[in-house]
C-alpha cells in the first residue's frame, strides 16, 4: 500500500528533462522504474559536491555505499554457498572477494554504462577518483533495496550484476601466478620490479588491501585485493595487460 501511495504521487509530481533522464538510465540499468527518485540522485552525490542543509549536515550516497556494500556482499555469499555445498568457507571468501572487489565493481560500473549517471554529478563540479565507479555501484545497489526491498535488489543482484557479467565457473579455475610472471619479465628485460602496500580499508569484517607496482622506480598500477597477496597479484596482471597485452 504504502508503495502503491507513492507511485501514485510521483505521477502527479512534474519531473526536470534531468529528471527524466535520470529515470531513463537508472531504468535501464536495473530494469525497474524508480518509485523514489531521490534516492537515485543521493546514488550519485558525492559529500564534495552536496549543500550542507540546515542542521550543517551532507547528504551525500556514502551512507548508501554503506548499506549496498553490505547487501552485495551478503547477496552473493548467500549466491556461492548454495552453488558450491562443499566448499569450505575459505574459497567462497576468495570467490565473493573476486567477484565484488573495488576493482571488479570499477569494471562492472563502467560496463553497465554508470558512467551516464555520473556524468550527472561531474557537472557540478564532482572531482573524479579511483573508486568512483565502485562506490556509485554499491550506492546503487543502496537505492535499489531503500526502493523496492531486499527481493527485488536481490533479483537486481543476481540477474543484472552478477550471473551476465561474469563467468563464474571459469573465475574458479583461473588461478595464474601473475607475480611470477611478472618477475619473470622483470629479469628478461633487466627492470627492477617492486610492490607497496599503499592503503588497507576495513569495510566490516572485511579488508581491502591496496598495492602499488613500480617499475624502475615509476609508479605503473595499483591493484587490489582481501589481502596483500592477491592485491599483489591484481597489480601484477594488470602491469602485464599493459606491458606485455599479448
């Protein structure tokens, strides 16, 4: 009832040509109208770029990070222990971390087009960083469940995000030593190779280490991962796509 009420009042509500092209993308995005619109403008509204209100506070999709990152998560770990009943708790960590780390969530942004919403914010004057895209994600995800409920972001979850952008199957059996490879490189060609742990972010009961690669002293990647190791190994594959593409 109380959603009906308000679908009901957003059709007597007039809506900006920005608001209706927000509504357009968000709506190809997730497949659903969106009931509350705001929610979907707080999505992209970073604390840089928002008005404090009356109290001094700003609203900003940081607290809808918050809540998408923990729906996400607990989404696809629901996702994996019932598609793996006799993996131990170790690799569905791994395989959860692979699938909603920064760096997948970044790629799977970009993929599903959010560059489109975004472009909202960056016109007034947003700052773009490293984790934007990620960040807009899990906030997404945030405004889907705030708009319709834990089934419907769920659904969102498995047959927007995750089962038509990755290959699952084929994550599991991927496991290259992109560390060595690189090493390898390194002493063929004489260049000296080295890994710094830059940043380690607690989201929960989880970590996010951050690593930088050099090369020869200059800085080429970042990669990131639920610990040193495999942050390692995704700066390490991606210096390889970017000096060695092949």
């Amino acid at each position: 009832m109380h959603k009906a009420f308000r679908r009901a009042l957003n059709l007597f509500q007039p809506f900006s040509l920005e608001d209706k092209k927000l509504r357009s993308v968000v709506q190809s995005i997730t497949g659903k109208k969106p009931i509350n619109l705001k929610l979907y403008k707080l999505s992209i509204k970073h604390s840089s770029v928002s008005e404090p209100d009356v109290f001094g506070k700003k609203e900003s999709y940081e607290r809808l990070e918050y809540l998408g990152d923990a729906y996400l998560g607990a989404v696809v770990a629901e996702y994996l222990y019932k598609k793996y009943p006799y993996k131990d708790e170790g690799f569905l960590t791994d395989i959860r971390s692979r699938l909603v780390n920064r760096e997948s969530l970044n790629q799977l942004a970009k993929k599903l087009g959010l560059e489109e919403l975004i472009s909202f914010e960056k016109k007034n004057g947003l700052k773009m960083h490293r984790s934007i895209y990620g960040d807009v994600m899990e906030a997404l995800v945030g405004a889907v469940y705030l708009d319709y409920g834990f089934r419907t972001c769920r659904h969102f979850i498995l047959h927007k995000l995750i089962e038509p952008n990755f290959n699952i199957d084929k994550i599991v059996n991927e496991n290259p030593n992109y560390k060595s490879q690189i090493i390898e490189w390194s002493q063929k060609n004489g260049k000296e190779i080295s890994f710094e742990t830059e940043n380690v972010e607690t989201k929960g009961n989880f970590k996010e280490f951050e690593v930088s690669l050099f090369i020869e002293g200059k800085f080429v990647v970042n990669g990131h991962g639920p610990n040193k190791k495999k942050a390692e190994q995704s700066a390490a594959r991606k210096a390889l796509e970017i000096i060695a593409p092949e």
